[in-house]
C-alpha cells in the first residue's frame, strides 16, 4: 500500500509584499494561509492570489519552507 501522507500535504502561503525593514531586522510576511496541495501535480512552489490582512488588498502569497 501507498502512504497517501505523502501525496497531499499541507503547505504555508505568505504574502510576498509584507517586506518592512526596520533597522538590523527584517520582518517578513505577516499574512500567511495554509492550504493543501497535491505534490504530484504540482511539484513547483505554488503561487496564489490572496486577501493581505496587513496590506488591506490582494496580492500574491508565495509557498514557503517549513
């Protein structure tokens, strides 16, 4: 039998236009949604169009690493 744990998985999604730097640090993505994806039919970095709670508007939210 197949782990179908491994097919699907759950990925996180952040907001590509939340960059704020502030002095040595830098702050990145506020905004994120997590989702599910199916790793075979999409095996790139998936890229969605998403409401910025931060931003106040849509925007583009990149999958990030865990």
């Amino acid at each position: 039998m197949t782990n179908k744990k491994d097919v699907r998985g759950p990925v996180i999604l952040e907001c590509t236009s939340c960059l704020q730097t502030g002095g040595n640090k830098i702050l990145i993505g506020i905004s994120r949604y997590i989702t599910q994806k199916n790793r075979h039919n999409t095996p790139n970095r998936l890229e969605l169009k998403k409401f910025c709670r931060r931003c106040y508007k849509h925007t583009i939210h990149v999958e990030i690493k865990k």
